[in-house]
C-alpha cells in the first residue's frame, strides 16, 4: 500500500520516549497471554494487532464518510476500491465494515465472529497483509482461551494514529517489537538455505512469499531478545578471532612450505643424503 503524505511529519524527528512508551505499552499484552501462550508466541498476537490498530486508527477519521460513500456506490460502481482510496490517499487502504476495534468491544458476546468480520471488510491488500500473520487461528486461540476481549480492549487504548505517531515512528516502533538483528539469526537457524540463495548472484530487491510463507520466527520480549543477541555476538566474535587466528597461522604454513620448496630447488638448502 503506497502512502501519500507523511503522516505526523511536521513533529520532526523521531519522539523516541513515545516510541518506548508505546512499545512498552504493546509488550504488556503479553503479561495477558503468560500461561496459555509460550514467551516466543507472543508475537503471534502482539504483530498482528499491532498492525490492526494502525490500520484501524488510520481509517478512523474517514470511517463514516467511507461507509457512507460505500453505501451510495452499492449496485451502481462494481469497483469501489479506487473511490474509497481517495479518502485517505493510501492505495488500497480502505474497510466496508462497520466495526473498528473500540466498536467491537460493545458486543462481547459475539467477538470473535464480528472481529472476523471486520478484518474481512478490509481491502484484498490489507487483508493479505493480516492473513499472513495467520489472524484466524490466533482469534480462536483467543477465544478459547478467554482472553479475546481483554487483548482487543487493550490495543483499543493504544493511540498510534497519524496525527500522533508518524510512519518513520512506526517503523521504529515495529522495531522495539522485533529487533532486526535478531531476525537475521533466527532466518539462519532456519532458512540458512534462503539466506545463501539472496546472497548471490545479482542484487535481489524482492523476496517471495514462497520463500517466507511457512517460516514462524519465535518472539520473546525485546528484553530477552537482546539479551540473546549480546550472548550469540560475543561467541560469534570469539570464533572470528579464533577463525583469524588459524587462517593466520594456515597462511604461515603454506609461506613456509613455499619457502621450503624454492630452497630445495635452487640449493639453498643443502639436504642430506640427495644425490
């Protein structure tokens, strides 16, 4: 989805307290989970969600012109999708459906079927982008487990519109989430295969979806992601000063066998018992 404007640019740079405090805010969603979820799938609901609200409060300021508008093109424009763009200047942004995250908590009851709902009423390149986070399974996961209206009623409290939070802030945001460092080990230990494939031949700017549908990269606080980066870079820098150090003396080695061979043949080295 290609954006217009910057949104929340005029602040500037970067407020990075608010992009701590909205990190630290999400990550407490997972004192909600502990207990039915493992600490590296907590990501399974805080990504998504995330991602959702965005979207949400995005929307949030054209939602009733939207759905008025959407009302009036019914039997008469096939391909509203274009018309509804223009409400927010973000190609293929836009939801038909009645419910936002807050509106969703006025029926308890029927949570799940409506959250559903409204993730269906998203364009087809919103949808996908949420689809590939696995939603449905997580919402029933959620439902079963009692704790669907306590994870929707908190990120309905979290404000990461435009006005308040810029796409570069997000993007930091994302980053307090899942750290790319870390990213970059898990892709080894998993898909070292895939890794060595983009790193040859000429400049890849795509990576397919085949390539990364499949792949479920645990997430663990940003705490213990950190910690498990500064753990992997200090044995990793151990073995490139050890690696170092053998091709050091290897290139020795082979210095000295050279130099072995050229005395020999010259008769600067007088050897024994050669006739």
């Amino acid at each position: 989805m290609a954006g217009g404007t910057e949104a929340g640019s005029g602040a500037g740079a970067p407020d990075s307290r608010r992009i701590q405090n909205h990190a630290a805010f999400i990550w407490s969603v997972a004192d909600l989970l502990r207990g039915d979820y493992k600490q590296s799938e907590y990501g399974r609901v805080i990504l998504p969600f995330t991602v959702l609200r965005r979207l949400d409060c995005v929307l949030a300021p054209v939602k009733a012109e939207m759905l008025a508008k959407h009302e009036s093109l019914q039997g008469r424009v096939e391909n509203f999708g274009p018309v509804l763009d223009a409400l927010t200047d973000i190609d293929g942004l836009w939801n038909t459906s009645p419910f936002d995250l807050p509106k969703l908590l006025d029926d308890p009851d029927n949570l799940a079927d409506n959250l559903r709902a409204y993730i269906h009423g998203f364009s087809p390149q919103a949808r996908d982008i949420l689809d590939k986070f696995d939603f449905p399974t997580q919402i029933t996961r959620l439902d079963r487990s009692k704790l669907l209206y306590l994870v929707v009623s908190r990120f309905a409290e979290l404000d990461v519109g435009p006005d308040r939070v810029s796409n570069l802030e997000m993007g930091y945001l994302y980053e307090d989430l899942l750290r790319p460092r870390y990213l970059l080990f898990c892709l080894r230990a998993m898909r070292a295969d895939l890794l060595g494939r983009l790193a040859t031949g000429s400049t890849h700017k795509t990576i397919y979806m085949p390539d990364i549908q499949g792949l479920r990269v645990p997430l663990p606080s940003i705490a213990e992601q950190d910690r498990i980066i500064d753990w992997l870079s200090a044995r990793l820098n151990k073995a490139h000063e050890v690696s170092d150090r053998l091709r050091q003396q290897i290139d020795l080695l082979v210095e000295h066998r050279q130099a072995l061979i050229t005395a020999a043949v010259t008769g600067e080295l007088e050897i024994s018992g050669a006739a």
